[in-house]
C-alpha cells in the first residue's frame, strides 16, 4: 500500500478493520458451547484444506498492526505464492487468514469460457465454416483484446 495515496490507504484500513470485526464475531459465536455431534462431510473436508481452526488469536490491534508493520512482517515479493504465504502465517493471523480465503478463492462460475463459445458461435457461421482453425483463433484473440490495441 505504499503507493497508494494517504486517503486510499486510510480507506483500505477501516475496510479491513471492520471486516476483521465481523470475522471476529463470528469466530466468538462458534466457541459458543453446543451440543457435541459428528462432523459433518462439508466440515471434514474443510479441515482437511484449510486445517483445524485455531484456538488463540490476537486482539485487533496486535494481529492487524503486526501484519501491516513492514518490520515485523516483511512485504512478500511479487514472485512469492500468496496461497503459499497465506498457509505459511495462517497461525500468526488467524482471523485475516479467512478474511485472505474469502477474497483469494477462486470463483466457481463458468461465464469467461461460456463467452468465448459464443464468440465462437458468432465466428463460425455457415458462411464461415471454412475457416482455418489458427484463423479463428486469431479473430478470437483480436476479439478478446481490442480494448488493448489502437490500431489507429
């Protein structure tokens, strides 16, 4: 965040302080005692990924302000895996750990490769069938990326 300018970080703290409060609560509302019973399947399997949940975690103050202090967590380079980093510090944030698994997960939709079926469709058409495949590849990739070149 050192490049962004004063307000856009200011912003992007309160954001994070208020999501981390709702984690937060959340997490207090789960060590409410229940009733003991099985884990279910979703659960198991979410443990098997992500790994049990922590126990102990940080006031506020001390987990976020650790993570945003560049002395005591030094800024990751931009060649590291953040999934991999993430893993490494899941104990050392635990609550900005699922806040970083909301936001890193892959979204589970089909719509990018859904479009370019249709683009597809639209390229080949009966009086168009007898295109080369490398042909339309090539107007696919011109499609896709027009909004990248100026030809003019």
């Amino acid at each position: 965040m050192y490049r962004w300018s004063s307000e856009l970080q200011t912003t992007a703290k309160d954001l994070l302080n208020q999501e981390y409060k709702e984690f937060k609560d959340d997490e207090l509302l789960e060590q409410i005692p229940q009733e003991v019973t099985q884990p279910s399947s979703t659960q198991s399997f979410l443990s098997k990924v992500f790994g049990p949940p922590s126990q102990t975690s940080p006031s506020i103050d001390d987990e976020i302000s650790c993570y945003l202090d560049n002395i005591r967590t030094p800024q990751a380079s931009s060649d590291i895996d953040l999934f991999q980093w993430w893993l490494n510090n899941r104990k050392k944030f635990p609550i900005l750990f699922k806040i970083a698994r909301k936001y890193l997960g892959v979204p589970a939709t089909s719509t990018p490769s859904e479009r370019l079926f249709s683009d597809a469709g639209n390229q080949i058409t009966s009086k168009r069938n007898r295109l080369k495949p490398e042909t339309v590849s090539e107007l696919l990739f011109l499609k896709r990326n027009t909004e990248y070149v100026n030809p003019f």
